[in-house]
C-alpha cells in the first residue's frame, strides 16, 4: 500500500511540473530553438546584465593599422566603463578577404562581432546562418539610440527574408565609381581631359609610353568577380542595376518592369572585352594583375601606379592625404559617366552583424550602439587619438595630421553615423561634384529590391566559380581570342545554371512590383 502511494504521487509531482511548464512565461516558450546552443546575457530591467566583465570579438576587413594597439587601449579606456566590455579585433586584409571571410562564418570561429554589406555577401550569409536575427525588440533594448535615430527604410533594406541581421551604418553615401589619377603626367604629355572611358584609354597608353617605371592603372586586390572598373563601364555607363554585385544580371533602370538578363550575352558586354583587350595590349595594367596582392591606393600614394577607381568617399579623402603628403602629385577626379544618372548606397552598403554563435549578443549590440552615437567613442573608433591622428576642428570637422595613415585603410565604415566628422581638407573638387550629382539621383521601384539566393545557393556557387575562372581572365585581356573566350565563358555560365538563377531574381522582382 505504501509503494503504491509513493508511485501516485511521483505520477501527481511529474503532472505538476509539466502543468507548470505549459502555463509559466511565454517568453520561454517564444525563443528560437538555437538560443540555447546560444546563450545570451540575462536581461535585467530591460538592460544587458554588464555585471560580468567580457571581452568582444570583432572581424574588419582591411589591413591591421599601424595604431591599431593604441587606438583600440583609448577605445577600450572609455567602452569599459559603460558596458564592462572591452574589444579584440581581427583584420582580414584586402587581397584575400573574398576567400577568408566565408570561410570564417562557415567555420563557427569564437568571435562576436563582423563587419558586413552587400558587396561582401551579406544576404547570403544570412541565409546560411551566420548572422544572428536582430528582433525589434532586441535593436530597440540593446540599442536604444540606434533604433530610434536609424530611419526606418534602412531596417526594411537590412531586411533577408522579412528578418534583420545587420545594424546598417546611418550615412547613405554615393555607389558610383570614380578615377583618381594623376592631373600633372595628364598635362605633361599633353594627354587629353579625362571624361569618357575613350579618353581615360588614351591617358593609360599614354602613361604607359612615357613612364616606363609607372604603372598606368592598378585594379584592387582580391576576388572582385565584377571589378570597380567594370562597375563604371557596364553599370554606370549604361543606367544599369545589378542586384547582386556578385552575379552578371542586371536591369535597365528605365525599365519599370525590371526585366532581368545576363550580362555576359550582351553587346555591351563583348564591346568591353575588345576595349579591354586594347588596354591590355597597351600594358595598361600588369601581366601579373591576376595574383596582384598590393595595396592599390598606397601604390598611387607612392607613385608606382598613375589610376585607381573607388567611390568619391573614399577617393576625396585619398587626394586630401596626398596633398598634404605628397604635394608635389597633382591628384585629381575624372567621372567616365557625367552625363549618366547617379545612385544612393542602400543601407546595407555598410554595417555590422553579430556572429550567429555569439556568447554575448546584448553587449555587442551595446557596443554597436555606441559606437554609432557617443561622441567620444566615435570618434576614436572613426579617427583615432585625437591631436595625434586627427586635430578636432569644431564638433563636425577634423584636419589630418601626418600619423593619419596609422590608423586607416580598413572598414570602420560600419559605424558611420550622423556623428562623421568631415576632413577640412576634402577637396573642394569632390564636394563640388557630390552637389552635381545631388541634381541627378535616380529613385526607381526596384532600389530597395534584395535578391534572395536561398532557392538557387548551389547555382550561386557553381557561377561563381565560373566567373573567376572564365569570365576575370578573359576581362583582363589574358585570353587572346575574345570570341572563342566569350563563347566558352556562356558555355559554362549555362552548366553552371545561371538561367536558374535569373528566372529566381526575375520571379522575386515580379513579386516585389506587385506589392507596390
């Protein structure tokens, strides 16, 4: 008799706990399976518990500064006492971060934090699982300022299948591609003004004859399947779009049907290849530009190359370094498509993603939150120390000091905020051609369109290959035969499955205009 009570009230004491669990917080019961693989820090009163002192990963892209070591102690002397957290980087350096930083989600390496855009395949590593989703409610806890002064399109375009797994940068910025080279060879040898991609050819086989030691341009390094170059030649010069920067498909921007097609079967296309091939025959460019690990614009600062392209960002920024530096350059901006319309960066131009296997996502998103808002943060993590990299000029501008080089080259642009502060040395050439191009922003249906590959992931990778196999060599003049080169490329683009893929984009576009 006893044994038989002992065993109904076992039975009641088990019905009790599973009645306790079915009935006590929804909140267990909302959060995704992987949180426990994951765990977070605990909240307390809607904030990160920081009672425990940690240390946060991150992963940049670009070369380690100089500085790195002193700027990142100031940076860690300020973040410690807000959230009891300090941070380690890790920099993958240009010339072989296309191959590394896959490979480092992929892998589930300890780290927190990852820089992350469109152009270094933010939506597909998403989808693979090596972001972290961002709830609202996450974003509007851990990252109060943020959340309420990111505007609210730039959360819809972080968006991957309606889920957010990037904290955006809050500075829309220019895509389009510029030349920087140099305006005192240009006069020397009597080149003519550079405004086309006719007479930017001219001014490279110029260089080429009369500066034997020079090279006349310098691609960047790495796995650029669509290069800087192509993006001014084929995009910009023909009002394209390009969803997906890493996929030869594009549509025409008058187009309000979006209309997808293969670049690489288009006149366009083998009309660049010949003038490409012309360059190369001309030595524009090294015969080696294939395996090319440099650093492209320190090889414009030294005078070992007289072009490179990049956005005018960027290059504003290079010419203001060069005339203080190496004022003896005559560095300049050339825009091969003026009379082209121009284009707003989406949100996901830049930004910063948690690991998916991050031990302490509440203060990573505290880290990022500051690092966009607080005044003396951002600017450390933006600029350095200040009166040694930069001297503060006001609240919004700073003049470079001769140390600024040890601290920059690498993506911090994750962190561009309203805060920026602008150089006193910007050319007035650049800020000249942003207010023309302000007149010339086209705003079309499909800018915020975002190509989801998770239907099409093997075809992807299978293009891919094929594109830095066939399609780079054949770019850079290495293939001799355009027509048998361009015939082998469409062969394999085919077998690789990039109907496919463009029958998914054009379906997603389809999809995406009829909620318009």
């Amino acid at each position: 008799m006893q044994k038989r009570k002992q065993i109904l009230l076992a039975l009641v004491l088990t019905l009790v706990m599973i009645l306790s669990a079915c009935g006590g917080s929804d909140k267990g019961a909302e959060e995704p399976a992987k949180t426990a693989d994951h765990p977070q820090t605990a909240e307390q009163g809607g904030k990160a518990d920081s009672s425990k002192e940690v240390k946060l990963k991150m992963v940049f892209l670009g070369p380690k500064p100089v500085d790195y070591d002193k700027v990142f102690a100031a940076v860690n002397d300020k973040l410690k006492p807000k959230i009891n957290a300090t941070i380690e980087a890790e920099f993958l350096d240009w010339s072989d971060w296309a191959q590394k930083y896959p490979l480092k989600l992929a892998a589930d390496e300890n780290f927190d934090l990852i820089y992350s855009a469109n152009w270094a395949g933010y939506s597909d590593q998403a989808l693979k699982g090596g972001f972290l989703e961002l709830t609202d409610e996450m974003l509007s806890t851990y990252a109060p300022m943020t959340w309420k002064a990111m505007p609210k399109i730039s959360w819809e375009q972080a968006k991957v299948n309606g889920k957010i797994y990037m904290v955006p940068s809050n500075k829309p910025g220019y895509v389009e591609k510029l030349i920087l080279y140099r305006e005192d060879l240009r006069k020397k040898y009597g080149l003519p003004e550079i405004n086309s991609p006719e007479t930017f050819a001219e001014y490279l086989k110029g260089i080429a004859k009369n500066e034997p030691g020079m090279m006349p341009f310098t691609p960047e390094a790495g796995d650029w399947k669509l290069h800087n170059l192509d993006r001014i030649m084929l995009k910009q010069k023909n009002d394209w779009s390009m969803p997906d920067l890493d996929l030869p498909l594009a549509f025409t921007l008058a187009d309000s049907k979006g209309q997808v097609f293969n670049v690489y079967e288009r006149q366009e296309f083998k009309d660049l290849l010949t003038y490409y091939k012309d360059l190369s025959d001309h030595h524009a460019w090294s015969k080696n530009v294939l395996n090319n690990k440099n650093d492209y614009m320190q090889d414009f600062k030294d005078g070992k190359t007289a072009a490179v392209t990049q956005n005018l960002d960027t290059l504003g920024a290079k010419m203001a370094e060069i005339r203080r530096d190496k004022p003896e350059y005559e560095a300049a901006l050339a825009d091969l498509t003026p009379n082209n319309k121009k284009s707003v960066s989406i949100s996901t131009q830049n930004g910063t993603s948690i690991h998916a296997t991050s031990k302490n996502p509440e203060r990573a998103l505290l880290f990022i939150d500051l690092m966009q808002n607080d005044k003396e943060l951002h600017d450390l993590i933006m600029h350095g120390i200040a009166d040694t990299h930069y001297k503060p000029v006001g609240d919004d501008k700073f003049e470079s000091t001769s140390q600024n080089a040890n601290y920059s080259g690498y993506s911090k642009w994750g962190f561009d905020s309203p805060l920026n502060r602008v150089n006193v040395s910007f050319p007035q050439e650049a800020t000249d051609m942003a207010k023309i191009w302000e007149g010339k922003v086209l705003h079309y249906p499909l800018e915020t369109f975002v190509f989801n590959n998770a239907n099409v992931k093997t075809e992807v990778a299978n293009v891919s290959n094929v594109m830095l196999r066939y399609a780079v060599p054949l770019e850079y003049g290495v293939i001799p035969d355009i027509d048998k080169g361009l015939a082998e490329l469409n062969k394999q683009m085919k077998a690789a499955g990039i109907d496919k893929i463009q029958k998914e984009m054009q379906s997603q576009i389809d999809a995406f205009l009829a909620k318009q």
